[in-house]
C-alpha cells in the first residue's frame, strides 16, 4: 500500500509470536528505516504522542475484531481510523465523520489520501459520545435496574 501513497509509515506495534512467521516473511523486508519504520511495541504514553500526530491510523484487521480499543484510543487523540469493515469497525468508525471504513488495499490507501477532511475535534467528540465512562455506567445501571426488576 505504501507504494500507492508514498507517505511515510510508521509501525508502532508489538508482534505476537503467533505473529512472528508474517512479519519475518511479509513485513520485515519492506522495513526500510525511511519510508516504512517499525519503532516495536509502545508504552501508553509513548502511543498516545505517536497516535497525536499521526495521519491516520490504519487498521486492516482480517479478523472479527469484537471491539478494537485501539480505534477508540486513535480517535480520542484526535486521529482518524482507516479500517476494513470487519468486525466492530461499522460500529464504531463513522465513514467520513471519523475515518473511512473501506473493503481492501486499494481503498485504503484512497481515504489514507483522504483524511485530511476529517476534523480531529469530530474523532474526539465521536468516542466522548460513544465510549465515555458516564455513558457506559448510565448503561451498566440503566441494564443493571432492569435485570433487578425483572427478578422481583
């Protein structure tokens, strides 16, 4: 994908040892310090500088993905989220509001060129609504009293 944009990527990311034979035979080769550079696994305040300036986060899970906190993080810092539409993507990447929800390579590195047009303010304020600690305890309670009713 790189190729198709030519803007810098930087990894910032911890391989598994589940993951450790694709990064050797896909990833590592492509590694070249300048345009594509892996800077190894992040602690939260070092993410949060790289997430603060990044372009965009891209997130091309070929997998269910149940939730996907790194996406909220990203866009709680201001970023948008490039992501393919599995899992919990359409349910928390609002296309064109926040990031782009998109089905290969090739759209995704189109809305990579495109997320200039997302308002950094729009990311943050899409996980404030969202995802805030208020709101997920109004709910717990809110679920928590029905469930009280329910077995009175």
């Amino acid at each position: 994908m790189l190729k198709k944009t030519d803007i810098p990527l930087v990894i910032v990311a911890k391989v598994d040892p589940v993951d450790q034979n694709f990064y050797e035979t896909e990833v590592k080769d492509k590694i070249d310090g300048k345009l594509i550079r892996y800077m190894g696994e992040a602690d939260f305040a070092e993410k949060i500088e790289y997430l603060k300036k990044a372009r965009c986060l891209l997130f091309p899970i070929l997998w269910e993905e149940p939730f996907g906190l790194v996406m909220t993080e990203a866009l709680a810092c201001g970023t948008p989220v490039v992501a393919f539409k599995r899992g919990s993507v359409p349910e928390i990447i609002q296309d064109g509001v926040n990031g782009f929800v998109v089905s290969n390579v090739d759209e995704m590195a189109e809305a990579v060129g495109k997320t200039e047009t997302i308002s950094a303010e729009k990311c943050r304020e899409s996980v404030e609504g969202r995802f805030s600690v208020k709101r997920m305890v109004d709910e717990y309670e809110e679920v928590f009293e029905k469930i009280a009713i329910k077995n009175n």
